[in-house]
C-alpha cells in the first residue's frame, strides 16, 4: 500500500486537531485536539521512517508519547485547579494575564 | 655643581609650603622665613653663576636629571632642568629682584595681619619661576608657567576683601588661560612633530621641520606669550592686576613674570628662525603693544596704572627684538635685565610714595613730594632717567640698542618698525616726565584735601588704621624700603653700561641665542642721535604741558583720544562686545539647537518607541487561542517562505 496515503491521513488528523484549539472554547476538548495534533505528528515520522528505511522516525514517535503523557499529567491538573477556583472550563475565561 | 640647581628651586618651594602650612604660629616670624629663604636662592644662584664664568664659553650649559616623572612607549617627561646662559640671567634676576622686594615687603606689608601668607605666595611664586627658566622641556615650562600663573592670581587678589582686586585676579587668570591654551597646543605640535618636548632634541630638529609646522607653533607660542607678557590682544588684564599690593606689581608685573613670554620666545629661537611668517607677527605684535601700551600710560592719573602701561610699551620692545631673529634676542634679555631693575625701582618708589601718601594713587593730588621724600625722589629720578633712556644709563644702551635692531631689519619693515620704536621712545620720555612732574613737582595739591575719597576704597586696608580722609603726611618710608629702593637704582644706573662695557651680554648669551650683527641703512651714530632727539622732544612737550602750567586737580574732559586712552583704549570695551556678547549669542544659539535639535531627535525616538509599544500592548489580550492563531499563522508563513526560498 501506497505510504503516502498515510500521510495524506496525518495531515488531514492535524488540520482537524488544529482547527478544533482554534475553534472550541472548553479547556477538555481543547487538550483532546493538541493529543490529536500530536498523534497526527507521530503518524507522519513512522510513515517516514517506513519509506527512509530507519527507526530514527519510530523512536522519536515513542518519545512524542511520552512527552505527551507528562503534558497530559500536567495539563489536567491546571484545567482541574482553574475548574475548582473558578467553576468553568472555558478557556475564554481564563485571560487575567494581559495589560 | 649641577646638583645645586634643584636647590635653588626647593629653598623658595620649602618657603612656601611651611608658611602656607604653617598656621598662626609663624605670624611672628612668617616674614623672616620667607626672606631668608629668597635670599639662600640668591646665594645659590650666584654660586651657580660663579661657576659658569669659570668655565669656557661652549661647556656653560649645566643639566641635572631628577626622576622621570611621566614614561608611557615614546612619551617621556622628565623632572630635569637645564641652566644654561639665557636661565642663568633670569636666575640672577629673579632671585636677587625678588629678594630685594621681599625686604620692601617687611616695611611695606607691616601693618597687614595677613603678611605671612603674602610672603607664602611670592616664594611660591619665586618656586614657579625659577622652575619655568630652569625647565629642560616644553612641559616643565608648562608646569612653571601655570605656576606663575597661579601666584600671581593668588596676589592680585591678596586684599580679596576688596571686590575689584577679586575681580582683577579673576580677570588676570582667565586672560591668562587663552594664553595658556597656545602654550599647551604648541607642546601637542612639537610632540607630534619631533616625538618629543625636550629643549635639546626640538631646537636642535627645528631645522629639518617644514616651514608650515614650524609656523604652527611658532604662532602658538606667541598667544602664550600674549598671554602672560600682556600684550596685544590679551593685554587687558595688566592695567587691572594693579590692584594687588604694589610690591607684587613690582615683582611679578613688571620685573619678572610678565617677561616669561620674551623668555619662551627667546628660548625657541630655532623655531621662529625657520618661521618667518611666524617672525613677522611677533615683530608687528611687539610693535602695536609698545604704541598701545605707550598711549595708556600717557592719559592714566593712577600712578600704578601708569607704570603698567609703561610695562605693557616696554615689554612691546623686548618682544619686537625677539622677533628680529638673531639680530634682537640678545637685546630682548638685555633690555629685560635692565627693565627689571628700573621698573621694578619705579614701582617700588610708586608704593613708597603711596606709602607716604595714605595710599592715595592719584597723581593729580600729589605734587611736590620731592622735599618729602628725598630718597625716594632721588631713585625714582635714576629709575626714571634710565627707562625714558638718558644717556650714559641702563635703559639708553638697551633700548637704543633695539631701536637700532629694528632698522636692521631692513627694507620698508625696518624703516617702519624703526621709526615706531623712535616714536616709542618719545612717548615713554613723555608720560614718564608727566609722571614725575605731576608726582614729585609742581605745587602740594594734596594740602587741605582728604585722600581717597570713600567712593574709591583705599588701596591698602591698612590706610583705615592711620585715618583715611585725614590731610596726608608725606613721609619718607622705613629703612627696609628705602634699601631696595637704592640697590635697584644703582642697577638701573649701572647694569647697562656694564652689559655693554666689551659687549659682555652679547658675548655671555651668544652660545644659546645666536646673533648676528645687524647692519642698520643709516649708521649707528645717527640712530642714537636720533634716539636722543626723541628724547628730548617728549621730556620738552611733557614740561610744557604738566611742568609750566599747573596740573589741575580734577582730570579735564580732554581730546577724544585722551578719553579712549583712560579707558585702556577701549580694550575692555571691545573685549565686552565682541567676546562677552558675542559668546552670550553663541551660547544663546546652541542652547537653541540643543533644545530643538538634539532634545527634538532623543525626545522623538523616545516617544515613537513609546507609542509602538502602546500599540503593540493590545496583542497581549489574554486570550491563549488567539495567541494560538498567531502562532499558526507565523509557523505558516516560516514554512511557505521556506517552500518559497527551496522552489527559487
């Protein structure tokens, strides 16, 4: 099978992925986009690392994930702090930090 | 013998810095300290110059290396002196006028509470001259003559009470300062040119040097000696720094500093011998000063005023000699010499009358002193025969000498010059006959009539103790200022005649200044006789003008030129419009420019910065998905450029 249809796939995952955190306002689906954003990126190293031939393109896809699940800890924390101290997941309200 | 000329400069230096320093204590003796000490630089000098003319002609030049003070790559300043012929005269005059004058000032500054530190200043300022004549560089020169400068601010502001003697210090020290800045210019240029300011290795290059550079620091040199030697056009400070104590004005402005500009003319001979462009202002500059200083002093009632524009006129001959080349520096130091010790007797015998007088310095109610004063009369007359140039007297030889010079010069220049200085020598007979009939002759217009009048403060502080507007009583002063008074007369009578007796001077100064025997167009005899002529017609218009008739008490209004010359010939004047106004629009302009420009440039980019950030403030919203659209957006753009950049 053609791997270049693999990342027509990527591509089309990452544009779905970016435009939801243009689009949506609730911090949950937000962070659900940026893992997709994210597993879009890994999809198109292991598609390269098949045509290239090497395992440079599959190991950093194992260390995206792990990147990814530290992010994942963290980020959960915050958007559940912010939830408890301001009853509300959208990120539209979190915008104190500006002149 | 060499290691006795640091000596000569320390024993004044130390005189210095133990008055100064030395508190209330020395009151008693302040005055004794700094005597003896002026004395032991005599004695040292004299044993110096003993030990010269012991030598032969060529080896007279003594140098002595103290430390090096300044040594960077190639610059190298030494503490290091040299006593050759030309500082061994100075030496000579400088120690033994300023002992002499220090012994007035016991007599004269008695009743000053503050005589101690007078007497700290003049070996200070003994220090500071001494090191100028013995300097073996430009920049030990340079270190003196700021000394010198210092000194006499210090003491023409000595009654610093009084507010024009504090303007008048004030007034000598920034006149002084352009002058400096020639000096310290003229170092730059020989440093830049020969590599060094030594004596030795620039006089002796001076002659390879292009004319232009040569030109360069010559010129420069002269403005210093405009400066200190008060001649045209720096010459407005002299008339005013008569407000210090009249043994100062005898010691530093008439016998000794104001000759420092002769001296360092003479002394870079070499340079102004390969510049003659350079010869020719210092001639035409000479030449203006000596009318200039000659028509002041004729219209001056002030008797102190009077001598100064005489100092000015006469040091206008010495430096006109100088700038004659090899013909005329013999003749400079020559009639420096014996103008040291005539002028230095007149202004002594000024301060004595003064003295006698409640310090009143207006001639115009003196008048028949001479039976008062008879030892006074008596040196003041020699002091006065051998400036105006009596035959047979110190200032006849010199000046006549100079005079004869000037026409040497040759062609129209000398014809011109030559007859300036005749002209010269008239008008000095003139105002100094005017000064000694309206001082010592004619009727007491002092009788019945209070001196110095509250409107005028007095001159010397001390003038309130003896009661200020009581009739005078002329007296003739105390032993300590009548011995100087006659030592300086025999000099004023003698000097000259011994410094031409077998051409003595011109043989003893031969080996550092050069000279050649000028050949004047009309013979020898004819310049003297003409000299003398001269002579005679000023001392005849003088008596028929202030001897015949009587000298009224208050000034007439006089002839347009008279009114110029009371008020220095309109030098202050001229200063005040074109210098203190035209600096005030000066500045005035680039206070404008500053304001407008160079705030309107700074305050502009300021405020544009200010007002981009103002704008650029509004992205930061707060809002992290438009923060997420910007950052879309710029990966965008960086990926398509870099696309971009890959297709060209």
């Amino acid at each position: 099978m053609n791997p270049v249809y693999y990342l027509y796939l990527a591509s089309l995952l990452f544009t779905i992925g970016a435009a939801g955190v243009l689009i949506r306002r609730n911090a949950i689906v937000l962070f659900m986009c940026v893992e997709l954003m994210l597993n879009a990126c890994n999809l198109a190293f292991v598609t390269f690392a098949r045509m290239h031939g090497n395992l440079d393109g599959q190991i950093i896809a194992f260390f995206t994930m792990v990147v990814a699940a530290a992010e994942v800890v963290v980020g959960l924390a915050i958007i559940v702090s912010v939830f408890r101290s301001r009853h509300s997941a959208s990120v539209d309200d979190a915008s104190l930090m500006k002149l | 013998m060499e290691n006795l000329i640091a000596p000569l400069i320390a024993a004044p230096l130390l005189g210095a810095a133990v008055l100064l320093c030395g508190g209330r204590r020395l009151d008693r003796a302040g005055h004794w300290i700094g005597t003896v000490l002026a004395g032991a630089s005599f004695v040292i000098g004299v044993l110096l110059f003993a030990d010269l003319l012991g030598r032969g002609a060529e080896d007279r030049t003594l140098h002595q290396h103290l430390f090096s003070w300044i040594p960077v790559g190639s610059f190298r300043a030494d503490i290091a002196f040299q006593l050759d012929q030309l500082s061994m005269t100075f030496v000579l005059l400088i120690t033994g006028v300023g002992t002499l004058i220090h012994i007035y000032s016991i007599g004269y500054m008695e009743h000053d509470e503050r005589r101690r530190r007078f007497f700290g200043y003049l070996n200070l300022f003994l220090a500071a001259m001494l090191l100028l004549v013995l300097a073996d560089n430009y920049l030990l020169l340079y270190m003196g003559w700021e000394g010198v400068g210092l000194a006499s601010y210090l003491l023409i502001g000595f009654w610093q009470h009084k507010p024009s003697a504090a303007t008048a210090a004030k007034k000598a020290f920034l006149v002084n300062r352009v002058g400096d800045l020639g000096l310290s210019i003229a170092i730059m240029l020989m440093f830049t040119t020969f590599g060094t300011f030594a004596f030795g290795p620039v006089l002796g290059a001076a002659g390879d040097a292009s004319e232009g550079k040569l030109t360069a620091i010559g010129l420069m040199l002269l403005l210093a000696a405009c400066g200190k030697s008060a001649q045209v056009p720096l010459q407005s400070w002299l008339g005013d720094a008569m407000e210090g104590p009249t043994p100062v004005s005898a010691l530093i402005h008439a016998a000794t500093m104001v000759t420092a500009g002769v001296y360092l003319i003479t002394r870079s001979g070499a340079i102004f011998n390969g510049a003659p462009d350079a010869q020719l202002v210092v001639v035409v500059v000479g030449a203006v000063t000596l009318l200039f200083g000659a028509i002041v002093g004729c219209a001056k009632d002030d008797i102190k005023k009077a001598l100064a524009g005489s100092t000015m006129s006469q040091i206008g001959y010495m430096i006109l000699a100088a700038g004659l080349g090899p013909i005329g520096y013999v003749f400079a130091i020559m009639h420096l010499v014996t103008h040291g010790f005539f002028k230095a007797g007149l202004f002594l015998g000024a301060g004595s009358v003064m003295h006698g007088m409640n310090d009143e310095v207006d001639m115009r109610k003196y008048g028949g002193l001479r039976k008062y004063m008879p030892v006074t009369f008596v040196t003041f007359g020699l002091g006065y025969l051998a400036i105006i140039g009596f035959p047979g007297l110190s200032g006849f030889f010199s000046k006549d000498k100079i005079i004869e010079a000037a026409f040497a010069k040759g062609g129209t220049e000398g014809w011109i010059l030559g007859g300036v200085a005749l002209l010269g020598a008239a008008i000095t007979a003139f105002y100094m006959t005017r000064v000694m009939l309206m001082t010592f002759f004619g009727e007491e217009r002092w009788r019945g009539r209070e001196t110095a009048s509250p409107a005028e403060p007095s001159a010397e502080p001390a003038a309130e103790e003896r009661g200020r507007h009581a009739e005078p009583h002329p007296h003739e002063s105390p032993k300590s200022m009548t011995i100087p008074m006659v030592v300086l007369a025999f000099g004023s009578v003698f000097a000259g005649g011994l410094f031409s007796f077998g051409d003595s001077f011109v043989r003893w100064l031969e080996p550092v200044t050069g000279y050649a025997h000028g050949h004047p167009p009309i013979s020898a005899a004819a310049v003297t006789t003409a000299t003398v002529v001269a002579l005679v017609i000023g001392v005849a218009v003088a008596w028929l003008m202030y001897g015949r008739v009587p000298v009224p008490v208050t000034a007439p209004r006089g002839s347009l030129l008279t009114r110029a010359a009371r008020r220095d010939l309109l030098q202050d004047d001229f200063n005040h419009v074109v210098l203190v106004r035209g600096g005030e629009h000066l500045t005035r302009s680039l206070v404008y420019v500053d304001h407008t420009l160079v705030d309107g440039v700074v305050n502009g980019t300021a405020a544009s910065f200010g007002g981009l950030s103002g704008r650029l403030r509004k992205l930061q919203n707060g809002y992290a998905r438009s923060y997420a659209v910007t950052m879309f957006g710029g990966t965008a753009v960086l990926i398509a450029a870099t696309l971009l950049m890959r297709a060209v």
